[in-house]
C-alpha cells in the first residue's frame, strides 16, 4: 500500500483509508459485529492504516467496534474521530456543542471507548457558530499538549475558519464532502489548504454508492438509510445523473478497472496530499478501493474525464437545507 503524508504535518497514512460509519449507521441497521471486526483487521492486513470513525456514529458503538477491532494493532494504525455535537439520553442528536469543556469531555469518552491513550487526529464535526473556533482550537491544542491528542482536523469549515482555527493550533487535515459529482471544494478550500501545507481527507468519494455504478432509478433503500433523506438520491436525479457513472464506466473499461476504481484514482491524481475515506462492509469492496492506489491516471485520462464531467450537470442538492447550513462556515 502507497502511503501519503497529510499536509506537512508528519502525519503518513495509507493512501486510502477506510471510513468506518456505515458498518454501524447511516447506511440501514448496523452490520454483524465480529463480521466488521474480521473485515477492519482484513484492511490492515492489506496495508490500511487510517480509519475514521466519530462518537455520532451509533452514536458511540462506532467508536467501540473501532476501538476492539484495533486495539491488538494500535502502533500499526492511525485512528481518527470527532467531536462537535450535543447527543441525549437516548442517543439523539441535539444539535451542536463545541464549548472547550465539552471538546475535553467527548476526549475522555472517545480514547475509553477507542482503547487507546491517544486520539491521532480529532476533528471538529461541524463548525459551531455559537463557540469561536480559536476556542475549539485552543482546547484541542491542551488536549495535544497533554499527549491526549496528536493532531487537530476540521470538517466542513469555510476558508475563514481555517485560517482562523490554523493560527491557533496547526490545523493537519481538512474533511470535507469530495468526489466527481461534488466539488465545490476545488473553488476555495483546496487552493487553501495547499498554500497552509493542511492535508485533505475526502468522505463520500464514491457519492455514497452511487458513483460505483452498482445502483439505478430502481434502487431501494432501508427506512434507516439516510439516502432516503436526500435530493440527489430520488428516483429522478438518480436518473439524471447516470452519465456521470457513464463516464466512468468508459474510462474503467480501457484501463481494466471498475467505475469505483476510476473516482478514488481521479480523486488522488488532484493532488499528492488528498488521502479518500471510502467506506464499506464488504470485504470484496475494500479490496477493490486499496487496488485503486495502483491506477495510473494519465493527463490525458484525466482530461478527458474533465471535459466530459463539466458538460454533466449534476441533479439534486447533496442534503435537505438545514443539514446543508451546518456547513462551510
């Protein structure tokens, strides 16, 4: 497995990682414990080092399958995990809470649950307005002075907040939504990041499925699927947005690949420091993500891949507003 370093933090990781939410939420019920233990220590046997996980996801049996999973391996890994969100008795999300005393809090819950002493990267999950990100960021830097944490990364922020969260505390990776049919990235956040040396962690880089080329119009989804919730996910926009996979489809059949392949390579042909999450329960699937690192994208490919995605325009908004202004602060 190639590895890449994120931003110029130190920070190496496998040039894929692996995003852990979907084995325990979002996608449908959670999966068979001791099935997604033996498919997270499938992924480091083939050389996946980073792992993505968060205390909503579940919430917190996310944590803990990540945690049990790991732990026999901790030094071969680097385990990543959120903060930001206020969560009830039963598990509900009440909206978010970045206050520096619940950043510590949701820490000390985070490395138990983890079975580990250190968290190495901790992101802010979502910008929270009612708290200035200097005192996010001032909180993660105690926690890092306190051998607690090891690196600060942020998710879904605006430029401004980078800038301000990076004078604070070197901020060393950026999570953000990326992939060939969202890219609003590119505008500010990317030329951002490169000039501060901060490098980028994109989750959905497959479209939540859809750019993998195994879903149509006809899909159905689990009443706990969240893709049930959103615009680029009805029937209509699904159809809509099939040349997209089209795409895809063509470049993958001349290079022997898969159209899932084909996004993960165009998304680490951007640049030398974006390292994608793709997340998965099967082993098949992930086996098929790490063999993407070995796809070699020409100029030429990617181009072509160029011209022909700015001439698709993409159905449907990614989320139902009130999640899409939790973002890009």
């Amino acid at each position: 497995m190639k590895k890449r370093e994120l931003g110029k933090s130190g920070l190496e990781v496998s040039a894929i990682g692996l995003g852990c939410m979907g084995m325990s939420s979002g996608y449908g019920p959670p999966k068979d414990k001791q099935e997604m233990i033996s498919l997270l220590r499938a992924a480091v046997e083939r050389g996946v080092t980073f792992f993505d996980t968060a205390e909503i996801y579940g919430p917190f049996i996310n944590e803990e399958l990540v945690g049990e999973a790991l732990a026999p391996m901790r030094e071969r890994v680097v385990i990543a995990t959120k903060f930001g969100f206020k969560i009830g008795p039963k598990g509900e999300q009440l909206g978010l809470d970045s206050r520096p005393e619940h950043i510590k809090e949701v820490a000390e819950a985070s490395l138990k649950r983890l079975r580990t002493d250190f968290i190495d990267l901790f992101y802010q999950h979502r910008v929270d307005p009612e708290v200035p990100i200097e005192d996010v960021a001032g909180a993660v830097k105690e926690l890092i002075q306190q051998g607690k944490v090891k690196h600060f990364g942020l998710s879904e922020p605006g430029v401004q907040t980078i800038r301000r969260a990076h004078a604070v505390q070197p901020v060393t990776a950026l999570q953000n939504e990326y992939s060939l049919w969202w890219r609003k990235a590119e505008e500010e956040v990317l030329p951002t990041l490169e000039e501060l040396g901060i490098g980028f962690v994109p989750y959905s880089p497959l479209g939540r499925g859809f750019l993998t080329g195994k879903m149509n119009d006809d899909t159905t989804f689990d009443s706990s699927d969240f893709r049930t919730k959103l615009p680029r996910f009805t029937p209509e926009a699904r159809r809509a947005n099939q040349a997209l996979v089209d795409l895809l489809h063509k470049i993958a059949k001349r290079k022997g690949a898969t159209p899932a392949q084909i996004a993960l390579a165009w998304l680490l042909a951007q640049k030398s420091w974006v390292v994608p999450i793709p997340g998965t329960t099967k082993l098949r699937r992930l086996e098929e993500n790490i063999a993407a690192t070995e796809i070699e994208l020409t100029q030429e490919d990617l181009r072509e891949i160029e011209t022909a995605a700015s001439e698709i325009e993409v159905q449907g908004d990614r989320y139902p507003e009130h999640l899409e202004q939790m973002t890009g602060r």
